[in-house]
C-alpha cells in the first residue's frame, strides 16, 4: 500500500473528512440564512416605501385631482433612484409615469406582483425585475409603484460568492488540516507498529515511545508499556522457576533415586525395606509440598483465584492460625501469641489463610533466638511469636514478629524470590517458597508483602486493601494466651 492511500485510510483522516463535511453544510446553511434574511429585509424595505408612497399618491390624487396626479407623478419619476411609477386609464393607456413596458397582465390585477420591465427612453432592450404593487383609484384609474430588484440581486450574488469562496477555503484548510493530523497520528501508529513487531520477534525489553503531550495515544503507550513490564516480569520469573526447579529439584530427585537403588543394592530385610519406603515417602511428600506451593504461585499471579473473593474478618483467620499452629511453637520452645481486633476484607480467604501460616511457620522454624539455637536458656520474651491484625487507615496488616535473627534489610528484596534462601537457614528443612508465596497473594489482592526489623527479629507483614465503606475499629487488645 502507498503512503497515500495508508494516509487515506486512517481514521483522523476519515474523521476529519466528516467534521469537513459536517462544518461545510452548517457554514452553507449559515450563510444561506444570511442571505435569506438579507433578501427578507430588503423587500419589507421595499414594501414599506411603496406603501408610504401609494398613501401619499391617493391623497395627492384626492386634493388636486387627475393633473395634479400626473404633475406629481412625474416630478417623482424625474428624481434619481430605483422607483417605478405608471398611472393608467380604465383602457390601460399610460398617463404618466417612467415605465415603458410590463409584463402582461400586471395592471389588470391589484395587489403585489414581481414583474419584468423596462423603462421609458432607456438605451437597451434588457428587461428588469422589480417589487410593484398596483392599486385602484376613483374613476377606474390604475397606479402601479414599485421599485427595482437589481439591489437585492447584487447583494445576493455579493452573498452568494463570498459563501462560495468561505466553503472553498473550508474545503481546503480542512483537507489539509486532515492530512497533517493523520500524518502525525500514522507516524506514531507507525512507531508503536513497529516497537510491536520487535516484541513479538522476542525483545520483551522494548518500550512504546510516549511524547510529552499527554494525550490519548501517550495513555495508551503507558498502559501498554505497564503491561508489557508486567509481562517482562512473568517472563522472567517463568524462566527463573524452570532453572530453580531444574536446579533445586534435581537434588532431592536424584537423593530419592539413590535411596531406592541403595534399598535393592543391599537386599536387607523387611525392616530395612520398609525403612526406606519411608523415607522415599517423606522425600516424596517434600516433593508434592514443593511442587503445590508452586502451583498455587503460578495460581496467584495468574489472577485465577480473584474469582474466589469473598467478604471474611481477617481476624478469624489470624485466631485460626494461631489455634493450628501453637502446640507446634510450644514443642519447639516458643510461644505463639495474637493480637487482633475486627478487620472486615474482601479477599481469597483461602490464600490468606495459606499465606499467613507461611509467615508462621517461617518464624516457628527461624524465629528462635541465637541463644536458644545453641541450647542455652534464654528469656521468655525471646522467644515470642506474635500473629497481629489490625487496620491502619485504608489497609488491612497481618503480621507475624519473631525475635530470631532477622533478614540483613539488603537481602529482604531477593528472599521473595521462588527457592531463595539464605546461607543461616540452608541447614533445615525446606524449599525457599514460602515467603514467594506470600508476596504472590498479596500481590493478587492489590497488596504487598513488608519485611521489616523487630530489633531483634523479623516482622513480616501482610498489606491488604480493606473493605471499601467499612469504619475504622477500635483500638485492638490483647487476647489471653498459654504461656509455654
């Protein structure tokens, strides 16, 4: 396709053609009723001096009879100026006047008429419009006043061209205005084509170019470009989770091999067998802990779950957590507490139930403190964990404090990161996916996963929007709990 004919053929172009059409019929219609209302004014002009005239005439006529109608007649028909005058016997013969032929059947009937005619001694043959009007007098006598149209044809035609001209000018300011609009709108179509066919040859890094005017074409380069970042980003994390689990899956996968080959290789016992089918089950079992921890990332950040919200008091969901996961705490020493007060969301109340137990077993597992880790008593404060919900304004915090070692604040972006962890916590159990996890639901909900310091230890908050429309709680209080 030419240059042209893409031009042709973009909407600003066809849209500035219907403006073009849509202002050139209302200037034609404007000027239209211009001319129209000109003319109108004109012949009540007319028709207001010609009845004047007719008035006087009569009375001239009534006074000074037959000659002194004719002297006046005359003596008007003398004076320079567009006006007709013809006075006639019963037969039609002209008594005075300057008109020197009309057009059949005018004087035969009274009233208003627009007729041809010419006047007396006039040098051409060329007959004239005129606006007459022609009354009965006493004795049959006819009188016919009236007054040339050549005024009213000049100041239409006047009218006439300048409408011709206006609509040309319109035409062609408006063709041209089209072509520069629809030449810059293609050029940047264009551009945005172009960065398009980069993306989809494989180059997520490119942008869609945004000007600096802020306009529509600029909004949707920015939402696109959100987008695209958005895009880029799962791209990234897609390929990030299938080297992680080629990686980190591979370990146990081939420990789990081993195990078995080692069970056939000895040819032991029952006892010995069903020990080692009990450690490929517990290996397996890490396995489908890992691979449904992924599934339900994978789950969150496809936005599959939004469809699953409901209306729920969050703090119902922290008390749960707490009633499940406490005799857990107390067989590793530590005491599980929870603060909360009424805090109405609208969420996926079963990913915030698996996110929060997350954060909790997080804590239980590396929340200990230092001394404790090595076997030395310690303090009863030390070994607090705290499950808090509350609201703060417009959000919703669900929050767990430990007093354990904490996360150094330049690692606490990378541990969100699927099967991350950290040199202290790679001697125990576990996959690096449940602070992913976390991250992931709350990113779902419009939220955000907050790592902070507890000084010591670490607070991992929960970040939700609350529930549009509800009213601020109370202030919270503290629920009685076991001391371990």
């Amino acid at each position: 396709m030419t240059a042209f004919g893409k031009l042709v053929r973009t909407t600003a172009f066809r849209l500035t053609l219907v403006y073009l059409f849509l202002f050139a019929i209302f200037a034609a219609s404007l000027l239209g009723y211009f001319a129209w209302n000109t003319r109108r004014l004109i012949t009540e002009e007319i028709t207001q001096t010609v009845n004047a005239e007719t008035s006087e005439i009569n009375e001239i006529y009534g006074r000074r009879g037959l000659l002194g109608l004719s002297r006046a007649i005359e003596y008007r028909a003398l004076r320079p100026g567009a006006n007709l005058y013809l006075v006639t016997t019963p037969t039609g013969q002209a008594v005075a006047g300057n008109v020197g032929a009309l057009a059949p059947g005018v004087m035969a009937t009274t009233g208003w008429s627009e007729t041809a005619y010419r006047r007396m001694e006039e040098a051409d043959e060329r007959d004239h419009r005129a606006l007459v009007r022609v009354t009965e007098m006493p004795n049959g006598f006819r009188l016919l006043i009236g007054r040339d149209l050549d005024e009213r044809r000049r100041l239409f035609g006047i009218v006439a061209k300048a409408a011709q001209w206006s609509i040309l000018i319109v035409v062609v300011l408006g063709l041209g205005g089209g072509v520069f609009v629809a030449r810059r709108v293609l050029t940047r179509i264009d551009a945005m084509s172009g960065t398009a066919h980069r993306i989809m040859t494989g180059d997520l890094s490119e942008r869609l170019p945004v000007g600096r005017s802020g306009d529509e074409l600029d909004r949707l380069a920015e939402n696109l470009n959100a987008m695209l970042e958005r895009i880029e980003a799962l791209m990234a994390g897609l390929k990030e989770v299938s080297d992680n689990i080629a990686h980190d899956l591979k370990t146990p996968l081939t420990r789990l091999r081993n195990r078995a080959e080692e069970a056939l290789a000895k040819s032991g016992g029952e006892a010995d067998y069903r020990a080692a089918l009990e450690r490929t089950i517990e290996e397996s079992d890490g396995l489908i802990r890992t691979f449904n921890a992924l599934l339900m990332i994978a789950r969150a950040e496809s936005g599959q779950a939004r469809g699953n919200m409901d209306d729920f008091d969050a703090a119902e969901v922290a008390n749960g957590i707490h009633e499940l996961y406490e005799p857990l705490a107390e067989d590793d020493g530590m005491t599980l507490n929870v603060r909360c007060e009424p805090t109405p969301v609208h969420a996926n109340r079963e990913l915030i139930s698996q996110a929060l137990a997350n954060l909790v077993e997080n804590a239980i597992k590396y929340g200990k403190p230092v001394a404790q880790a090595a076997g030395t008593v310690v303090s009863l404060d030390s070994r607090q964990i705290t499950i808090e919900a509350k609201r703060e304004g417009d959000q919703v915090l669900l929050s767990v404090t430990d007093r354990g070692l904490g996360i150094p604040e330049a690692d606490r972006k990378h541990v969100v990161e699927r099967f991350v962890r950290l040199e202290a916590s790679r001697t125990l159990p576990g996959s690096g996916l449940g602070l992913s996890l976390a991250s992931a639901v709350a990113t779902l909900h419009g939220g955000e996963l907050r790592l902070g310091d507890a000084q010591p230890g670490l607070v991992a908050t929960l970040v939700l929007p609350a529930r549009a429309g509800d009213r601020v709680a109370p202030p919270m209080q503290d629920v009685p709990q076991k001391v371990a």
